[in-house]
C-alpha cells in the first residue's frame, strides 16, 4: 500500500494573542486549497461525512440518498448528483491532500458506428455524446462505448497545463489565518505585523506542522465556518509540531 503523503507548512504564532498570523507554504499546499473551490458541494458532503457536515447539506444530502429511484428521471440522474464528476483536466488528481474517494476526470463516449470505413451509408447520422459508458445512441441504437480525446483550452493553444495543478512553484506563498493567499516577502510580513498590532516579537514563535489527508480534511470542514481556520487548526487541537 502506498504511503500517504504529508506535507509541511511554516506557522508563525503571536503565542500572547494565541492565534496564527499567517503560513508559509509551497505549490502543493496552496494546489491543495485552490483545489477546494472546484468541488462540487456533493463532493464535499462526501469528504466531510454527512454527520460532520455543518448547516443542512448532510440532511440534505442524505435524504436525496435514501430518496427511492422511482422518484427520479432516471438512476443516474440520481447517482450523478450524489458522486458527481469533474469535467476539468486533472487539476485535483495530482493533490496529495485530497483522499482517492475524490471523483476524477470526467470521460465522454460516443457510438463507434461511425468508424464503417467503406460505406457513409452505414454512418451514424448523428453525432451524439455521453459521459456514461455503454448508453444506447439516440440515432443508431448501438451502444456508445468509444471513447473520446477531450482538449481543454490549454492544450488546444499549445500552453503547458503544469500537470492539471494551479500555482507556480518558484516562490514561497503566505497562507493568512482565513486561507487567503499572497506571495511571500518580507515587505508583506512586516505590513502584517503592524496590521495586527504586534508589540513584542519575542512573543511570535515559528512552528512546522505537517499536514495529512486527514488534517487536510479538517481544513475543508472548518473553512466553511471559520474565518480563524490554521488557529482553529493547529491551536485549538493536539497537533503534534515540530521545531
């Protein structure tokens, strides 16, 4: 079994004030947040768990599961809605912080009727395609089972896709308290410190903390309710640091 991967990210502390100022952090950890606005929110009932879900989406959520398919237009309607599919490039695939259970790369089929190569009246006269293996085409009845090659803008430009991730990895990025994102300078970190009034820096402390799938879901869960999540996080829990 492959071993999960964790990552490690730089906190700096006001210890008097109990509360994180802000995270250096790399490419990866903020590929990994990034990532988190991509989700469909069913996605994300899914990784949180319904029972850990604040507000009314595990309800929610859980009624349409227990809801019989008779109700719906058809079995994967239903099923689409519940575990639905990305239809971006491999943009969360090559996240290390989100679990395998994350649905990936949507694929789009079409009949292979259209492949008779020595006679176009045997052609299928439609050109119809699904992201469900095996449907039954709307023009010829056969079923639609040939895959197809999807070019996202990107690619279709000639511009690189940076392996379906976001950010660039040649800088440090700052993570502040709410996961709002910056560049790293020194110019910014000073501009923070007199944004929050520290007097004494001997009072901030730094601190490496390593982030795992399952704190990497603690961070979605309270990112939907909290506007102090790496305080919430890393001070208000037994995280283990490391100097």
């Amino acid at each position: 079994m492959a071993t999960q991967k964790e990552l490690s990210i730089k906190l700096l502390v006001d210890n008097k004030a109990k509360r994180v100022l802000f995270a250096e952090a790399g490419k990866e950890f903020v590929d990994f947040l990034f990532s988190l606005l991509s989700l469909p929110l069913s996605s994300i009932v899914q990784l949180v768990t319904k029972e850990n879900m604040v507000g009314s989406l595990g309800s929610l959520y859980t009624s349409a599961e227990n809801l019989s398919n008779t109700y719906f237009e058809s079995y994967h309607n239903k099923n689409s809605m519940l575990k639905p599919k990305l239809s971006i490039s491999a943009a969360i695939a090559n996240v290390p912080l989100l679990p395998p259970s994350v649905p990936k790369v949507i694929k789009y089929y079409t009949c292979s009727y259209d492949r008779d190569k020595y006679s176009s009246s045997y052609k299928c006269s439609d050109k119809y395609v699904t992201h469900l293996l095996g449907s039954t085409c709307s023009s010829c009845n056969r079923q639609m089972n040939t895959e197809l090659t999807c070019i996202d803008d990107a690619t279709s430009t000639g511009a690189s896709t940076n392996n379906g991730t976001y950010v660039k990895g040649v800088v440090t990025y700052m993570v502040m308290d709410d996961l709002a994102v910056m560049p790293m300078s020194t110019i910014s970190g000073i501009t923070l410190l007199n944004k929050f009034n520290v007097q004494n820096v001997c009072s901030l402390e730094e601190k490496i903390v390593g982030v795992s799938i399952k704190v990497g879901l603690e961070l979605l869960k309270t990112s939907l309710k909290s506007k102090t999540v790496l305080s919430d996080i890393f001070l208000g829990s037994k995280q283990k640091t490391t100097e």
